[in-house]
C-alpha cells in the first residue's frame, strides 16, 4: 500500500476527497541525506506558510508509480503536481531522473513544478543517451516549469529543454535563520564520499594539521549512517539535531552544498570546497557570496586557505534576507491561483 503524507504525523493510505486545491510533492526521499531532506522539509514549509489554501501531500520516490496511479483518479485542474528539488537533474542519479521523466509525462494538463535543482547530463555516451529521454519525457508537458538553484544550471536547463525555467535559491534557504546559544569549540569536517567528490584527500589532512592547535577536530557527514530510513515523520528531529551539531562548531570544512546551507541557517563559519561539476561554488556566488561568515574556494596552498578559515573564524554575524529571491516561484503559483479563480 502507498504511505501519503498529508500530515508530518502519521502516513494515510488514501488520498483525501475534498474541495481543496491539492500540492502533490513527488519524489520525496526516504534516503539518509539530511541535504535532500531539509529539502522536502522546506517545500512543505514553503507551501503551507506562504500558500496554506493548498493540502501538501508528500509521496514517497519508492512509491512513485503507485503514487502516479493515485493521484490521477483524484487530481483536478486546480491541483499542483510538483517533484522534490535539492539533487541533481540528469545521468549521475539514474533512478531520481526515472522518476522525475515518469512524473512530468503523466501529469500533463496541470501545473508542474520542478523544484530547485541542479542539473548535469555528463558529455559522454550515456550523458547524451538520458539527456535525450529526458528532453523525449519533459516536452510531453506543456505545464512543467524547471526551477535552476543556480546561475550554471538556469543556462543549462534553458538551452537543453524547451520547457519554461525560472531562477530561485535551494528551498532549504526559505528558512530563517537559528539561534540554540550553545558554545562553539573544535573544527567540524563534512566530506562527501561519493562521485561528486574532488578534494584530495592529502589537502584534507593538511588542513586537520592547521587546524589541530588544540583545538577538537571532528568528522561527520549529511549522509547519516545512524538511522536506515527516514520520512516526514521523523525528518524533522534529525534536521534539528544536525543543526545544534553545526552550532557548536568554530569552523565547518566541506565540500557539500547542504553543510554550507546548514552553516549560514545556524551562523557557524563554513568553507566550501568544490564538487565534480561545480553546483556548490556556483549556487554560492549567486546567493550566499555577501554572507561574511560563509566562503569558497578552489585553493590547493595552505598558507592561503589558513588565511582564509582564521579571517570566517573571526567573522562577526550578520542578518541577511534571501526571501526576497523566491519571488518568481511566489508568482507563478499566484498566478495559478488566479486562474483557478482561487482568492489570493
């Protein structure tokens, strides 16, 4: 039976009837990356804040195609049909791209919405052959709307699909910032361990010798080997856990774009090394670039990175405000809501 997460309290095994315009958000993950899962934390926060007319239903991505079944014996043309944002649109995730395809070819008549994604189809045979079914799956939707989270993946998506695309920041920065007061002590490394991995390992340990003056030295990552599964339900409590651990840190050492996230969510100095095709330092320079505590680089000399870890460590915090940049996601859904003739 196909779990539906109408609420963060329990599952329900039927969807609801009511006249309520529905928000179908496929491809939620069950997977341990707290990145993806602050993802679909924050869609649903994004939805019932900031458009509480619609009831957010969470689909699993394991129960996508019973989910697919489902909800097209129920939808309606002022229902939504979204897929979760926050990973990667193209070859390197094969099963999340099958989904996605499945996804947008079905719901054809309604609004579509890919939430904010990265997107890198690699430039070799396979890379080629999964663009091309994408293109084949994407352009059955008249309605779908691809989101890009950065500046490299909005120019990508343009020229690749002739779908209409818009520009906003990972949904984890519609949260506000957080504050637990808790002491700061030690060094926090979150590494990848994965094929988007590119630091060396010796530039690593170079690193822990800089840092290691007395000073506590951790490692972790947002991939949680603590739990084997996690869903709306429990989702929540792991985030904020996660956090209160970023809280405590002087300095978060990373190559992940959630730890960077995380660590301007909770003021925590964090830089940021690059991935295999670049989605964290472009998604930085876009949004995160005027943001004191928080920096990039591709910098292989040690005298330069010391330089720059002890100038963020140093860093006095600051309010920002990237609600702002969500606008054109507030209105495309506005703006539906005014053809549903739905008061807004």
């Amino acid at each position: 039976m196909t779990d539906f997460y109408i609420e963060t309290t329990k599952a329900d095994k039927t969807l609801p009837i009511n006249s309520r315009p529905k928000f179908f958000a496929f491809g939620i993950p069950s997977y341990t990356n707290l990145g993806d899962q602050a993802v679909s934390l924050a869609q649903r926060a994004y939805i019932e804040h900031e458009f509480p007319e619609f009831q957010y239903i969470e689909i699993l991505e394991e129960d996508n195609d019973a989910g697919i079944e489902a909800v097209k014996k129920i939808i309606t043309s002022q229902d939504i049909v979204s897929f979760v944002g926050g990973g990667n649109m193209g070859n390197l995730y094969l099963d999340h791209e099958r989904a996605r395809r499945k996804v947008f070819s079905t719901f054809v008549n309604n609004l579509t919405i890919s939430f904010p994604q990265s997107i890198h189809f690699e430039d070799n045979e396979q890379g080629q052959r999964e663009q091309k079914l994408s293109q084949e799956a994407y352009q059955k939707n008249p309605h779908l709307v691809l989101i890009a989270r950065d500046a490299q993946s909005y120019h990508r998506m343009q020229t690749t699909f002739n779908n209409h695309v818009i520009f906003t920041p990972d949904m984890v920065l519609y949260f506000k910032a957080v504050d637990y007061s808790l002491k700061r002590s030690g060094a926090l490394f979150v590494l990848r361990h994965d094929g988007e991995k590119v630091v060396k390992e010796s530039l690593i340990g170079s690193i822990k010798q800089l840092l290691d003056n007395g000073r506590p030295l951790k490692k972790t990552d947002t991939v949680l080997d603590s739990v084997d599964r996690i869903t709306p339900i429990n989702r929540e409590k792991l985030i904020v856990d996660e956090l209160k651990l970023f809280s405590q840190q002087e300095i978060i050492i990373t190559d992940r774009w959630h730890a960077m996230v995380f660590s301007v969510l909770t003021g925590t100095p964090c830089l940021l090394f690059g991935n295999s095709y670049g989605k964290g330092k472009h998604a930085y320079f876009d949004w995160l670039e005027h943001i004191d505590w928080i920096g990039y680089t591709d910098e292989e000399d040690l005298d330069r990175i010391d330089q720059q870890i002890s100038k963020l460590i140093k860093t006095k915090k600051h309010a920002y405000d990237i609600r702002a940049d969500f606008k054109q996601l507030d209105s495309l859904i506005k703006y539906h809501l005014e053809m549903s003739g739905r008061n807004i």
